[in-house]
C-alpha cells in the first residue's frame, strides 16, 4: 500500500468512527469535521477533485453542527 492510500484509509475510518460517536458528546463533530477535511486532502492528491469537494462540504456542515450543539448546551 502506499502512503496516499494509507492516509486515505485513515481518513475514512475517523471519519466512521467520530460519525458513530456523534451522538455521545458534541465533541465527535468537530473530529467528524477534522476528518472530511483529511478526506477532502486525500480526494484531491488522489486527483479525484469530485470527492475532495463533497468532503470539504461535509466539513462545513459537521462544524455547522458542533457549533449549534455547542451553543444548545450552553443555553
């Protein structure tokens, strides 16, 4: 395997684990976000721009939802 593919796998497997924890503590969003955005690096050194886009999207949208969980709990 090489580095690429590795960082890759390791990318997507944060990205499933902090998704599976989401519920339990605001806190997996935020590392579901840090994740779509090593996600998003990998699709765009793989060349598959595509999916680098959809991740970093998807970044936005975890942190999106931290910061309202954050501030639901602060209330």
């Amino acid at each position: 395997m090489s580095p690429l593919t590795i960082f890759g796998l390791f990318a997507v497997t944060a990205m499933l684990v902090c998704y599976a924890l989401e519920e339990r503590r605001a806190v997996y969003s935020l590392a579901f976000g840090g994740a779509c955005i090593l996600g998003s690096i990998y699709g765009f050194l793989q060349g598959a721009w595509p999916f680098g886009l959809v991740e970093a999207v998807w970044a936005l949208v975890a942190v999106r939802r931290w910061w309202s969980r954050r501030r639901a709990l602060r209330d």
